[in-house]
C-alpha cells in the first residue's frame, strides 16, 4: 500500500470520527480495575503524579523504580490510568501506586485530552504532576521541588531524548548518569509557557478545573498541550521553570512519518482555529468519560 493512499484513508478515519458525536466510554463492569470501581479518596493527598498508560509497563516500571524521594509516602501517591487497554500493574503497587483503567468501546477509541481530563475532574489532590510513563525524572528529591511552590505551574529546565540504544542500556543496567548516555536531542527551557508539559509538569487542579481542562476535540496525540498552554498564558498564570529535576524521555516506537505528519497537519489546523476560541473549553460533560466520536 503506497503513502499517498494510507494517508488519504488516515485523513477519513479521522474526520469520519470527528463528524460523528460524542458518545459515552464502555465501562465494562465485569472487568479488572474498571474506574467505575476506582476509590478517589486515595488520592487526597498533597501531590499526585499522574501518568496515562497505553501498553507501556516495562517503560513505566523503570521510572517507577529510578523515583526517589524523601518525602514520607503519605503525602503523594502515583495515579496510573490504562488507556483503553488493561495491564496488571499490581505488582508495582510497592511504589506507591494506585490505577484503574479506563476501558473502551474499540480498540481503537483514543482521546488522551479526555482521559487526562476524566483525572482532573475527579482527582482530590490540590496539585497534580503529568507525566507520560516513558518520561524518566532525575535529581537530587523527584517531590520537594513541586511541593516547594504553590498556586503555580512548575516544569523542567531542561529535557533530553535518548536513543534506542540509550534506552536499552538503562533498561538492561538500571539507573545510571543521564548525562552520559546518547542523546537524539537535548532542549532547554527558554519559554515557560512553551509545550512538552507532559514530560513532567506541576498544575494547581483548581486551575486545571477553572479553564475546562485540556480541549477533547484534539485526537489521538499532539497539540492539546500546546492549546492548554496558550490559554494558561492567556490568563497570565505564574510558571517557575526549576532547575531542581531534569526530564528524560525514553525511546519506544511510534507512528510512522508519513502518519505523525499527517496527524500534526490535522492538529495544527486545528489548534490554527481555536485560538479565537474563548479560554474556557469543552461542554458542562467535560471529564465525565464522553470522547468525540
């Protein structure tokens, strides 16, 4: 099958899925860890990190097992939510980790605004740090840093991606020097109000919650940070860029470039028209589970 006709059948699927309307996720009630299940009350706490889960737990584990910190567990906690497809990851419950998982109709149906935002509009933290599970965090506390500031975003100075060949040597050796290992490349932070907050940044959940959360209109992956971003700079709201954690991501496979293209030339025609939209997003039904369909 050539390029030219996997990305014309790319394009339909997607604006087929577009017109149609929102329907409600399959919550299938016989299955493990159904969020219908899920007890919120563990995460009032004063910090939740949060990472959407799509097939990624060898990815995760590691970052789960490179974590430290000092700070006693009773005040933080992971929240991991599987995105549509189930994995058991009870037996990473010794990092202080809760999940659920979000399950769907097909296997197929992937809205990561909405499963971020079905979190916000329930998660009983005061401050939320989102991660993705394949974002490896390195410095001296992985949690003072964020509870240092409050009624602030607070992000990474610098982030890195590694190679393959990277990755599989953290994975085969364990933690080690991130300054030492091959980078594809190494970015530093100028713009606080820049995107790449899902490689691991700090929200006020009241502020997440007063702008609608991120927009669910934006599918698949790609664009919906950059949208939440200009609204948060919009209302002028304090970003600390801290030099006390560094962000590392992880290799894995991905689309092919003829899809991420297609996918970013869809977004940002998107995201091109919803800069004259007002800041606050979505429907009264934002967070409820609802995706565009």
């Amino acid at each position: 099958m050539s390029n030219r006709i996997r990305r014309e059948q790319l394009i339909s699927k997607i604006r087929a899925l577009r017109s149609k309307k929102r329907g409600q996720v399959s919550i299938h009630t016989s299955a493990p860890n159904n969020a219908d299940d899920f007890d919120w009350s563990v995460t009032d706490r004063e910090l939740v990190i949060f990472i959407p889960n799509y097939k990624r737990k060898k990815l995760l584990e590691f970052t789960l097992r490179s974590f430290r910190t000092m700070v006693p567990r009773d005040r933080w906690c992971f929240l991991i939510v599987n995105d549509g497809v189930h994995e058991d990851l009870s037996d990473l419950k010794k990092y202080n980790l809760h999940y659920f998982t979000l399950y769907r109709r097909t296997k197929d149906e992937r809205n990561g605004a909405a499963v971020r935002n079905y979190v916000i509009k329930r998660v009983m933290s005061k401050n939320i740090f989102t991660r993705d599970p394949e974002i490896a965090i390195s410095g001296d506390d992985h949690v003072l840093p964020l509870m240092d500031n409050t009624n602030v975003i607070v992000r990474s100075r610098t982030f890195s991606v590694l190679t393959k060949d990277s990755t599989n040597k953290l994975l085969t050796d364990g933690p080690t020097d991130m300054s030492q290992l091959e980078l594809i490349r190494y970015l530093h932070v100028r713009n606080q109000y820049c995107n790449c907050i899902h490689a691991g940044s700090l929200f006020p959940v009241s502020l997440l919650r007063r702008i609608g959360g991120y927009d669910e209109e934006f599918l698949r992956h790609g664009s919906e940070d950059k949208d939440l971003m200009i609204r948060i700079r919009r209302l002028s709201y304090p970003v600390v860029v801290s030099e006390r954690y560094s962000c590392h991501h992880l290799w894995h496979p991905v689309h092919s470039v003829v899809v991420k293209q297609d996918l970013a030339r869809l977004n940002n025609r998107l995201l091109k028209r919803k800069l004259s939209e007002p800041i606050l997003r979505n429907d009264e039904n934002w967070g409820s589970g609802l995706l565009w369909m």
